[in-house]
C-alpha cells in the first residue's frame, strides 16, 4: 500500500481468503478504502452499487489497487473459480 500511494492513512488491513462478500455497506469504516485481489482466480470483481442499491458496476481487482467509500456504497464480491485473496485497507 505504501508503494501505491504512500500518503493514504489506514488502520487496519482486512485479509480475505476465497470470501465471496454478500452485498453490504462498511459499518465501522472511515472514508476511502483500497482493495487489491490476488491470487489465481477467474471473476471475483468487486460489484459497488450506488448510495441507492442500484447502477452495479462490476471492477477487477485483480492484481490492481481500487479505492472506493463502502460505508456510502453498497458492495459484494461476484461469483469466482479457483484461489482468491483479497486485502483491503481502511480506516476505523
């Protein structure tokens, strides 16, 4: 994360293994988080909704950093095939 953008202030590192998140909102985060995926996988792109629930949009994660406010937004993994890790860095 250092690396990515070395002034981006978290407090906590999330490590997911094969989780595929049901739609939800970040209940205790603070502003932006960052996720990467990892790991040799297929699908597994984080769907964000808007503050409505509506407009999915689907963003691979794969390999690459993606921020995102998923305490307004709501959030979900879609379905994937093989071995997925995911980090996300936030603030609480």
């Amino acid at each position: 994360m250092r690396l990515k953008d070395p002034k981006f202030k978290f407090t906590s590192i999330q490590y997911n293994k094969n989780q595929r998140a049901a739609r939800h909102r970040d209940a205790k985060n603070v502003g932006v988080s960052y996720i990467i995926g990892l790991g040799n996988y297929t699908g597994g792109e984080l769907i964000i909704f808007d503050e409505d629930e509506k407009n999915p949009k689907k963003h691979n994660i794969k390999n690459r950093f993606y921020s995102f406010n998923g305490s307004i937004c709501p959030h979900e993994t879609a379905p994937f095939k093989g071995e997925r890790y995911s980090l996300v860095f936030y603030s609480i």
